[in-house]
C-alpha cells in the first residue's frame, strides 16, 4: 500500500502532502467516499494531474469535465452522463434528468469520482449547479459518487446566500524556487534528445547536474518575474541550445560552467522581454500601413483622446486671442507626471471635434466625402479608436483613441508631423 | 390550389416559389444583357475586360504563391515533432480586408488540395458566442465530409446544429482515423496512415470577440491530443493585436509563427507596371483621371480592388461612347474601320481632337474629311496606326526613363513608374522642370551607376522591342556609349592632364588672382565626361522622339480617358447629394415644375420635405415650430392662410409629417430647452 504512495510521490514531485490528502480521502477501499472536494490553486501547480494519477493509482472509475466546453448546463449534463454511465446520445436538459439518470445507472457509477475541472466558470452558470453537485450524494440517494472541484479561486467566492454544504478543501500553493528547479530537472531528457538533434557533429553527452546549473542559471533571471512552471519549461527548452552553444562550437568546456553563464545572460535577459509573447520568429519593426488621411484621422484623435476640448482654441486656431498668465497655469507648468493627460488614458470625444482637428491638422484642402468617413470605422474595425455609443444614434457618435504615444509617435514621424506642438502637456516645455 | 393532407386551416409552405423567382431573374439577366451586347464598342469592352482580368487574377495567385507556399510548409510541417502548444501562422495581411478574402480563399484550397479535407473559415461576425463558433467549425467539418462520403457511406445521419459539440467532433474524427486494425472499409484504410490536421482560419482576427477566441483556444489546445488543430490568423494591423485580445494564460497555448503578406503599395505597382501599363492593355487612363485613381488609393484607402473597380468603372464609361471606341484595341484597325457605318465615322467625327485636324488642313481636304466617308476612312486609320505604334514605345521609354530617374536624390519625378506615367499623359514630360532637373542631376553621376543603368536600360529594350527596328538601332548605339565606358580605364591614366601646380612660392594677391582666373575658366572635360554628356544628350533626344504627349495625336480619345467628371460617380458625397436632392428636387425627379432659377425660390409644387427643408435653412439654431408652420402655410396655400386663421389638418399633417422626416434624416432634433422649438443640426449649405 505505501509502495504506491511512494510511487505517486516520486512521479509527482513537491506535492507529497496533496497526494496524501487525497490518497487519504479515495485510497482505501472500505471507506466511503467524501461527498465533495474542493481544491484550489493558481496555474499550472499540478491540480488536475496529481488529482487524475492519484485517481489512476487507487483503481477509482472517475471522469474529468472541463468547464470551458461546457457552455451550456445541457452540454454539460450529457457530457457527464456519456462520461461517466456511458450514455451517448440522451437529452439532458435539467439538474432534475440529470439526477433522475444518474439513479438509473446506479450500479454503473458506484464508486465513481467526478472531476470538474475550471470550476470557477460554475459561477456565472445556472444558481443551482454549484450547490446541487457539493450534494450530489444526498440528492442521488446514496450512491457513492464523489465530486472533486478544480479551481483557481478560493471557496469564499462561491458564497451566496443560500448556504451551502463546505466541501472539503485542499490547497495547492506555488511551487517555490527549489521545488520549481526540481521539477525543471525531470525535463532533461528532452533537453538531451535537443542536443542530439541539433548539434551538428558536436553532440555531447551531460549529465543531471550540469543541467541543474542552467536550470540555476535560468532561474536567477526569471524567478523574480515568472512563477508558471509551463512557461518557464517553455522558455528554458527554448534557451538551451543557446546555453550550450559554447560547448558545441568548442569555446568552452562542459565544467566551465562560469564562462558559460556569462556568455548566456544577455541572451536570458533578452528573452525577459519577450516573455509570455510566444512568438518564434523575430518579428521585423512593426511598420502598419495606412492610408494617408487615415493617419492623420488617428492623429486627430489622439489629439481629441488627450487634450482637454477647452485647450483646442489655443492649440488649433491662428488668432485665439492672448492668454493671461494666471497663478493657475504656474503651478500647472510643474505638474507631476502622474498628472499628464498622455499618462492619465484617453478620454471620449465627439465625431464632430475629430473632423474639426482634422481639418485643421491637415494642411492641403480635402474632400468631405464617404471615402473619408469610411476610414473612420474602419480605424474602429481595426481596434485603434474604439467607438463608445452604440451603432443606432446617428448624431453624436463617441470615441475612444487605442493607441499609446509612442506609436502615435511613429505615425507622426511618417507623415512628418509634430505632435508635441499640439499636445497641451508639452505646450509648456 | 395544391392539396395538403393537413385539415387545419393556416399557411402552408410549397417550396417551388424560389426556383420560379432564380429563374425568371435569369431571363431578365439576359434581356439586359441583349441591349448592348450587339454593339461594336460592348464586345470590345467585353474581351479586354476579360483578359485584364485573367491577367490579375494570374498575377494574383503568382504575388500570393510565395507566401502561400510558405504557410502551406509551415502547415505541413507543424506536427512533425510532437507539440504542447497548438501551432499558429499569423498573417500579417495589413488593413483591407475586402482585397485580402481573395487570398485566404486561395489559402483554403490549397490547403484541401495539399494538407488536408479539413479546413475552417471562421468570421467573426457569425461567431459572437462560443456556442456560435464551435457549432459553426463542427458544422462546417463533419458536413464537408459528409459530402464526399455521401454515396459511399449509407449511414450518414443528419446532425442538427445544437449537437455540434466537441464530443462529436471527437467521435467524428476517431471515427475517420480509427486505427487500421478495427477499419472495415477498404476505403477508409488509405487514409489511415497520417491523421490529417484540422486546420481553423480566422481571417479577421480583430473583429473576433476576444473572450470568445479565448475560451475556444483552451478548449482546443486541451483537445490536443486527440484533435491536432492548427491555427490560421490574418492579422489586419499588427502582432500587437493578438497579444492584447489573449492573456498570458492563453497565449501560452499556442505557438505563434509570424509571415508578411506584401504591402499594398507594392501590389498596385505590380498590377499597374504588368498588365495596364503593358502593351495587352490599350486602354490608358489620362493624366487627371489616372491621378484621381491613385489619389483615393493612396490617401483614403490602400484598397487595390477598390481602384480595379475604378479602372473598370472609367472603362465602361470610356467604351460606352459609342462605336468608334471599338478602335480601341492592337490588332484588326482597319478591318473595323472598314466596317463602320456612317454613324459611326459620324460618332468619330465628333470627338474633340478631329476639329483640331480639321483645322490644321487644306480646304478641300476639310471637305472631304467632313464629308467623304471613304476619305476619312484612310485619315482616321493613318492616325489611329499612329497612335497603336506610340503606345508601346511610351511605356518601354517610361520604364527607361524609370531606371534612369528613380534613384536620383529627391526622386524629382517620383520613385515610382506610376508617377512617371501620371506626368507623361498630363504633359510633355520631356519638357518638364523636373525633366531638366533630372538631366542635371544625372550629370553627376559616377561611371559604375551610369554603366549599370546603361545596361539595364538596353537590356529593357532587348526584352521588349519585339520586331522594333528602332530598339536595335537604340541598343547598338547604347552598346558603343556603354564600350567606350569599359575602355575608358587603359586609356585614363595616359590621358591624365598634367595640373598646373600651384607654387607654394607666391604671394597671397598673386594666389587669389590664380584662383579666380582656374575658376573662371571651365575645365576641359575629361575623357569620361564627354562621353556620359553625348551619352545623356543621345537619350535625353530618344525620349524627346517617344516620349511625346498622347494630346499630341489626332483621335487620342480613343486609347486615352480623360473625363475628370467621373469623380462624381467615383468619390460618393452623400451630404451634398442630400442638400442637392432637397434644395433642388429638379435634379433628380426631372418635373417641369420644379424648375427654379436661384436656390432660394420655393414653389409650391415641390416636395413638402423640401420646402420644410429650403425653409430651415433659413433659420437659426433654434426653429420656432410655429412660425415654421406659419411659413409652410404661406407657401403651399397662399390664400387659405390670409383668409382662416385656423389651419386646415391636411396641411398641419403634412407638416408634421414633413418635419418628422427631416428628424429622421437628422437635421434637426426636438429641444428640451424651448417649448415648441426644435434644434438645428446642420449648418451651411
């Protein structure tokens, strides 16, 4: 019997205690089942595959639903039913059919766990999934079906105000630094079948402590930005030919485990900036291509976005008269950056002031025509405005600019543009 | 009355009405078609139309193959080595999606005809709900299936659109690739040895819903083992998008490789330089129309198929002229001359360009040109031929002039062919200020760039002066210039003038003196600069000979449209087609009524609306109801008002009803500020 906790716990490291619980909970045959389980955790902590190898390893009939595919309650029932009992093409509409087929298969699902996977989408289901399937026991009368929660939030949010029955939890914390390094570790051997691969007549042999070090070495850079162990897998598989580059082109040995962490950092440090992206190819300076006038649309409104409609007579119309210097505008002059409009996000503006700017940004005469307002919504379609009223109000249509400073920044630069002239942060520099 | 079996009463459905309707719009189809497809000028339209079109097609696929070829590996490739994420191509397509459906309609079949039967096209309109999009991609990949196995599978059930789930879909594809012990059909065990991939293009990646797309990527990315999914994303702006609309938890799902379609820009000057700047093509745009084109394309919309609809649109307008339109092509002139009517030398003689000949030519011949068919038959063949053997050589001299120019600092003439077109049908290029500037600026140039582009200049010519005897002529002549180049080398250094030396011993007066006076006097040109100055000057006097004005010709209206007034068709301006229609309801409805002189009259007989509208303009920001009654009133029934101050409710209705549907077209709005006021929206016009 402890043979197969032992074996559990080597195939699934830094989780010993889960398994424990859980071998707790279905690993002996004599006991009943509980009625409900509810463990959370953050991604990628090793939930659902401790959970089903613990469940393989006992010998328990179990099925895993993931709630994702489950849109509606009725996929959900019947994938269920043809799960668990087998049952392939019957209609389940209701909790009431579901409970009313799950006692028609009694024998079927003795002794039988059900695996609810990204459970947190229960809550936006139908009021009554949740609590009916923590009292899946009770309501079956009887039958031993136990039913296991996954999820990355805590039971607190499930709280409503009927009470319901407190499942048992189990909680699955982040990996920390040691056990992340450990885990790492198991990937060696794709790490090796690389080298062989892709190492032209320069393949060579390691062994598990030379990995670790890269494994340390890598580490060091993402620790601090990174927890999830897949991506981290990710880009520690992605990296490691360039670790070991040195080695291959015969600059440096395999013990010169300094030299060679030298030479990868800049690399690493690269690849923090890329993390998360996933894109494989380096992807060429972005140039977007767009029509003339619809640059200069974009530019109006990201003038629109982030000058207050007050400054628009100072900054766009010839004679605007002198401003008086007010105390006001002293002290605006040494505003904190926090306060900048460019900082502070776009703000709505109407239609009618985008054409306005437009025109007065645009130095030759163009034509009103529909080719002109076409680009407007399909700078929307493009997601670089976002439009803030809803399509029937003919008058008045409101929008949003998308685009940081920086891009507009570009924009300006192709068409020759100056933008800092016309933003009112920078009319005081 | 058909029979039903139903003895209820209600509405019964006999499905034969649609094919009564296709039918007879087919008819109709045909009876317009009939109007013009006798004439001369439709069947000249017809075919060239036809091979434009081929020829862009062809091109199309030819400016798509590499990218496609590309994706196509990528797709081929993708499950070569076990994966943990789903491979996915992005796109990287650049805005207008109109001309991009072309390619992603190519992709698909290329995809069925090399990978793989199942292919997805998901577009984000259809899909706003998962439910939508998953029942939709099942759909679309069992159905397909379904109909190639139709005949061969008798159990083929038909699966409603609510049961399209990914169970199915996994059953379905198990099915398919069951493992080749348990297949019984001998047809199926062909096909057993790879599992195809299913592949899910999504052309429009910004205008899916994100949550959506989400969700559906980790279903399919947990499905990964059973269903081995790719993805295929046109992305209209820029990488940036794909990560914005997924979170880290999602982007990590998938695997992203990254391919640029071609720009635009490049695709425009591609159709333009292969196929309507080439001799297959004789119809040319004018200088201000052609520029109209490139206008939109550049400034409103980069759409390429937008400006081949233009293209097209001007050539129908260009053709529907008349009969002696039909010239408008290379070969078999003066057979068509031979059999035109006398209607049609009529329809010739009234183009602009033959007052201009008759005016250059001798009395009697004016007569016979006005009057002898026959004799004008012979004139009008002598200048068309004229113009037939200019056409080539304008577009093979542009090219020239293109390789000699477009890298020149400043580019005066423009970078590009297009640009050198649009100056050349405008005007004479060859005496143009830019021309000139250009001339001076290649005075400079260094032997290597001049050699270089001598060669590529005769090389041109050698490619595309089939049977012209002047391209030999030219080439020979080219081909010494570029000799003398090459030998210039041994004879250099001999010829090396010996510099007068200025003596360091000299006073600072005497220097100054020798200063001014070397650069008063011009160098002697050495060796090299002779011979790129002959150089410049035999090419400067080829273009001058080719590149003439297309004006220059006698009947140039028949290869050239120049008609700036399709603008108006082209660009649509709904505002002032509005204003027009209300202000001025003459234009459009053609009633001898309505006629009026000055904007401002309003009679009686127009519209309501329109004289409610005519009325509003005069008006403020806010229009007293009332008094807007008042003067309507005045207008449609000049006595009744005089007389009865109480208003007749027809008249009222009308009014009400008048300014309701200036409401609806949003020129004014009701007002919470005055009672009985509306607002004015509008303003000027």
């Amino acid at each position: 019997m402890m043979s197969t906790l032992s074996r559990l716990e080597s195939t699934l490291p830094c989780r010993s205690s889960q398994i424990g619980q859980l071998y707790n909970l279905f690993g002996h045959n004599e006991e009943p089942f509980p009625g409900s389980v509810y463990i959370s955790g953050g991604p990628s902590v090793g939930k659902s595959i401790v959970v089903s190898r613990v469940l393989e390893e006992v010998g328990v009939k179990h099925a895993v639903i993931n709630m994702i595919e489950c849109y509606t309650s009725k996929i959900l029932y019947e994938t269920i039913l043809s799960k668990l009992c087998g049952l392939v093409d019957t209609k389940c509409e209701n909790m009431m059919d579901f409970i009313d087929h799950l006692q028609r298969n009694r024998s079927e699902i003795h002794r039988s766990v059900l695996i609810i996977d990204k459970a947190d989408k229960l809550r936006t289901m139908d009021f009554n999934i949740f609590p009916g399937f923590l009292k899946l026991k009770e309501l079956t009368g009887g039958i031993h079906i136990s039913v296991i929660f996954l999820s990355q939030i805590i039971l607190q949010k499930f709280y409503s105000k009927t009470n319901i029955v407190e499942p048992i939890q189990i909680t699955f914390p982040q990996y920390n630094k040691d056990e992340l390094l450990e885990i790492l570790t198991l990937d060696i051997d794709y790490a090796r079948n690389l080298i062989i691969n892709n190492a032209k007549g320069g393949g060579f042999e390691f062994d598990v402590d030379f990995y670790r070090n890269y494994l340390n070495v890598f580490l060091s850079v993402f620790y601090r930005n990174c927890r999830d162990l897949t991506e981290l897998r990710y880009i520690a598989r992605s990296n490691f030919l360039n670790y070991c580059q040195p080695i291959i082109s015969k600059e440096n040995t395999i013990s010169d485990s300094l030299a060679l962490w030298r030479k990868v950092a800049p690399t690493l440090k690269q690849a923090l900036q890329n993390l998360y992206l996933r894109v494989s190819t380096v992807t060429l300076p972005q140039s977007l291509e767009l029509p003339f006038y619809a640059k200069y649309l974009l530019i109006a409104a990201y003038l629109a976005s982030y000058n207050p409609a007050k400054d628009d007579k100072r900054l766009f119309m010839k004679y605007h008269g002198k401003k008086t210097k007010t105390l006001r505008d002293v002290k605006k002059k040494s505003k904190v950056s926090e306060q900048l409009n460019t900082v502070l996000g776009p703000k709505p503006f109407s239609f009618d002031r985008l054409l306005a700017i437009f025109y007065s940004i645009v130095e030759d005469k163009v034509g009103f025509n529909n080719n002109l307002l076409v680009q407007v919504s399909s700078l929307v379609e493009l997601q670089l405005l976002s439009s803030l009223s809803d399509s029937s109000s003919l008058d008045g249509a409101k929008y949003k600019c998308n685009v940081n400073f920086d891009f507009i920044q570009t924009v300006c630069k192709m068409v020759g543009f100056n933008i800092r002239k016309y933003l009112s942060d920078f009319s005081h520099m | 009355m058909a029979a039903t079996v139903s003895v209820s009463k209600g509405v019964f459905v006999f499905k034969n009405g649609a094919k009564a309707a296709s039918k007879k719009s087919r008819t109709k189809d045909k009876r317009t078609q009939s109007l013009y497809c006798d004439s001369l000028w439709y069947k000249t339209y017809k075919s060239l139309w036809e091979s434009i079109e081929t020829q862009i097609q062809e091109l199309n696929n030819a400016m798509f193959s590499n990218i496609l070829c590309s994706l196509v590996n990528f797709l081929k490739n993708c499950y070569k080595d076990t994966v943990s994420e789903i491979p996915a191509a992005a796109l990287l397509t650049g805005i207008n999606m109109p001309d991009h459906s072309v390619q992603f309609k190519t992709l698909k079949k290329e995809i069925k005809r090399s990978i793989t039967p199942h292919v997805v096209t998901l577009s984000g309109e259809d899909c706003h709900s998962l439910k939508y999009l998953v029942e939709i991609m099942v759909n679309q990949l069992v159905k397909s299936e379904q109909l190639i196995d139709e005949d061969s599978d008798s159990d083929t059930r038909q699966i409603k659109k609510s049961q399209c789930s990914f169970t199915l879909l996994q059953a379905w594809y198990e099915e398919l690739y069951q493992p080749p012990g348990t297949a019984n059909s001998p047809k199926k065990q062909k096909t057993k040895h790879n599992k195809n991939i299913i592949v899910v293009i999504i052309p429009d990646f910004e205008n899916f819903a994100p949550k959506v797309l989400q969700d559906f990527i980790q279903i399919a990315s947990s499905y990964l083992n059973v269903l081995p999914f790719v993805f295929v994303f046109g992305v209209a702006t820029s990488l940036n998008a794909v990560h914005r609309s997924l979170p880290c938890y999602v982007s990590s799902r998938i695997n992203i490789q990254v391919f640029h379609s071609t720009p635009s820009t490049v695709y425009l000057n591609n159709i333009l330089e292969n196929i309507l700047f080439s001799r297959q093509c004789p119809f040319h745009l004018g200088g201000k129309v052609f520029n109209l084109f490139t206008d939109i394309f550049l400034f409103y919309d980069l759409s390429v198929s937008g400006f081949i609809q233009n293209f097209k649109y001007a050539m129908l307008e260009h053709f529907c002229y008349g009969n002696v339109m039909a010239l408008c092509q290379r070969k078999h002139i003066k057979q068509i001359i031979s059999d035109f009517s006398h209607d049609d030398l009529e329809n010739a003689r009234r183009l602009m360009s033959f007052r201009k000949l008759v005016e250059s030519e001798s009395p009697e011949a004016r007569i016979a040109l006005l009057t002898d068919d026959n004799y004008f038959r012979n004139v009008l063949l002598r200048e068309v031929r004229k113009i037939v053997a200019y056409l080539p050589n304008l577009h093979l001299f542009l090219r020239c002039l293109h390789v000699l120019v477009g890298d020149l600092p400043k580019a005066p003439l423009g970078k590009q062919v297009r640009e050198l077109y649009a100056c050349a049908v405008s005007r004479n290029i060859t005496k143009s200020q830019e021309y000139k500037e250009c001339f001076q600026l290649l005075a400079f140039q260094s032997r290597d760039e001049l050699c270089n582009k001598v060669k590529r200049i005769t090389d041109l010519i050698v490619n595309n002066s089939e049977g012209l005897e002047v391209g030999r002529v030219i080439t020979d002549r080219l081909n010494r210039f570029l000799d003398n180049l090459h030998n210039l080398d041994q004879e250099e250094d001999e010829n090396e003038v010996a510099q007068e030396g200025i003596s360091e011993l000299m006073g600072r007066l005497q220097l100054r003196e020798k200063l001014l006076q070397m650069s008063k006097q011009n160098k002697p040109m050495n060796k090299y600069e002779k011979i790129r100055s002959g150089l410049l000057n035999f090419l400067s006097e080829q273009f001058e000979i080719y590149l003439q004005e297309p004006t220059d010709f006698h009947f140039h209206e028949i290869f050239f449209f120049n008609d700036i007034s399709v603008q108006t068709h082209i660009i649509g301006s709904h505002r002032a087609a509005i204003h027009t229609a209300l202000n001025d309801p003459h234009v459009y409805l053609q009633c001898p009524c309505c006629e009026i002189a000055t904007d401002s009259v309003i009679l009686p007989s127009m519209p309501d609306i329109s004289i409610v509208y005519k009325l509003h303009l005069e008006c403020g920001k806010m229009i007293n109801l009332y008094d807007w009654l008042q003067s309507f009133l005045s207008i449609v029934d000049p006595q009744e008002t005089e007389d009865n101050p109480k208003v007749s409710p027809q008249l009222q209705a009308r009014f009400t009803q008048a300014v309701a549907e200036l409401e609806y077209l949003g020129f004014i709005k009701s007002s919470k500020r005055k009672t009985d006021h509306v607002a004015r929206l509008t303003w000027g016009g």
